[in-house]
C-alpha cells in the first residue's frame, strides 16, 4: 500500500509539471508569437510523458495483482464458508442425531400426502356411486318385496280356486258314479228283461216324489211340527235304501220316459243297442 501510495505522489508531481511548461510556453507566447519551443522543453515533455506512461503501466501491473490476490481470498473465504456449512451440518448432527431421519421422514411424508390426494378425490366419487348403487338396491328390494307379497296373495287365490275345482271335481264324480250306477242298473234290467221291476222302480220313485212335495208343503206350513220331522227321517232313510240323490230320482223320472220307448220297440229285439245308445245320450245331455 506504501509503494502505490509513493507511485501515487510521484504521478501527480508528473502531472503538475506539464501545467508549469505550458505556462512558460503562454508566457514566451505572449512575448512573441514567432518564437518556437525550445529543444529542452520538447525533451522534457517527452521524459514526462514517458514517466507517465510507466507509472501507469505500474499501476496497472499493481491493480491486476491486487485482483488476483482478492480473488484468491474470496476462493479462500468460500471454502471457508462450505467448511463452516459442513461443521455446523455435523455439530447439529451431533447435538441431535435423529435430525436427518426425521427430515427423511418428513419428505416422504410430503410425497405420500401429494399421492394420498388424488386418492381421496377417487375415494369419494366411489363413495358417491356406492351410496347411489345402495340406493337403487333397496328399491328393488322394495320391488322385490311387494312382488312377493302380490305372489303370496295370487298363491292364496288359486289355492282357493284350485279347492273349488276339487270340490267340483269330486261333486262331478259322485253325479258320474250315480249315473253309471243308474245305467248299470239300466242295463240289467235290459239284459233281464225285468220290466217289472222297472214299473216297480217307477212307481216307487213317483210315490216318493208325490212324498216329497206333501212334505215339502207341510215344512213350508209347519216347520216344527213332529209328523213332517219323522217324515224327513223317512225320507233320508227311504233315500239311503234307494242309495239315489234327487238328481238321480228325477233322471229315473227322465228315464221311465225312455223305457216306455223301449217297451215299445221290445218286439223288435236288433233295436235294443240303438235305444240304449238313445238313453245313454239323452242321460248325457240332462246331467
């Protein structure tokens, strides 16, 4: 620093001293126009000029020096600095040895919640859908319930009506039993030609149904009274001797007609089988 200063001082000396030659030469100026610079001036404005110029070769070499030199301190004082950095990073270890895994942690912390987000958004659309499948689910179970219900009523119904067509079945068969057992009966006395007991089976069930009216007369008159009471226990015993129900009884009635037909055509025995077919028909149609 000394030295810079002393080439410093000796620069400005070389600058005050072309002021000075310039004032002589202002001064010879003005005492005669014609006159020219002298030879020792010229040469000494050469030597300054020439002294200038290595002083500031000089300063120059100085200042690049002086940069090198800082520079070469400010590599120093970086590096010192990353050493600093670098025992500080230790001594924290040191007082706290779990800081680095902690801050491990904490980063892939950080990267699970940046995941978890997307997902979340995912879960609740799920959530969404979920709620609205429950929802369509207990409707159709819903459905599905009175659907069953309306099953239930329908199974009700035709189990009811499928005990009505048995009934009716059963009934039919009983009136199918008794006209098959009328035609048997029928028809033995064709083979037998037992026509009287015919005339007697007609007489009885006509006396049987004159009963019936006379009885049916008195309940209509007296309901209470003893006579008409033993009558009905006649009546259903007469009925269960006959082993015939009155639907029976009145195709008896139906049938006498027919034999009488066939009383008629008995002289002319090949017409047997057509007037059973005839009766047979005929009892068809009433049932």
């Amino acid at each position: 620093m000394t030295q810079t200063n002393a080439g410093a001082g000796t620069g400005a000396a070389a600058t005050t001293e072309p002021p000075q030659s310039n004032e002589m030469v202002l001064h010879t100026g003005s005492l005669s126009f014609s006159s020219h610079m002298s030879k020792e001036d010229e040469e000494m404005t050469r030597s300054a000029l020439s002294a200038f110029k290595a002083k500031e070769d000089e300063i120059d070499k100085r200042r690049m020096e002086v940069r090198e030199r800082i520079q070469a301190q400010l590599g120093r004082v970086e590096e010192e600095t990353r050493r600093l950095s670098t025992i500080r990073e230790e001594l924290e270890s040191m007082a706290d040895p779990m800081r680095k895994e902690v801050s491990m942690v904490r980063k892939k912390i950080d990267s699970v919640n940046k995941e978890l987000k997307p997902l979340g958004s995912t879960v609740q659309k799920k959530e969404r859908e979920y709620k609205e499948a429950l929802d369509t689910f207990n409707e159709k179970n819903r459905e599905k319930v009175q659907l069953i219900t309306k099953l239930m009523e329908m199974e009700q119904l035709v189990g009811e009506s499928e005990k009505l067509r048995m009934k009716k079945l059963e009934e039919l068969s009983k009136s199918i039993e008794t006209v098959l057992t009328d035609s048997s009966l029928l028809i033995r006395f064709n083979d037998s030609n037992s026509l009287d007991e015919l005339t007697e089976l007609m007489d009885s069930s006509s006396s049987y149904d004159q009963n019936d009216k006379m009885c049916d007369d008195e309940i209509q008159g007296e309901e209470t009274s003893e006579p008409c009471l033993a009558r009905k226990r006649r009546k259903e015993t007469e009925r269960s001797s006959y082993a015939l129900s009155p639907k029976p009884r009145k195709l008896v009635a139906h049938r006498v007609n027919v034999w009488e037909f066939f009383i008629q055509k008995e002289d002319d025995p090949t017409q047997n089988n057509c007037c059973l077919c005839e009766f047979l028909e005929a009892d068809e149609s009433s049932t």
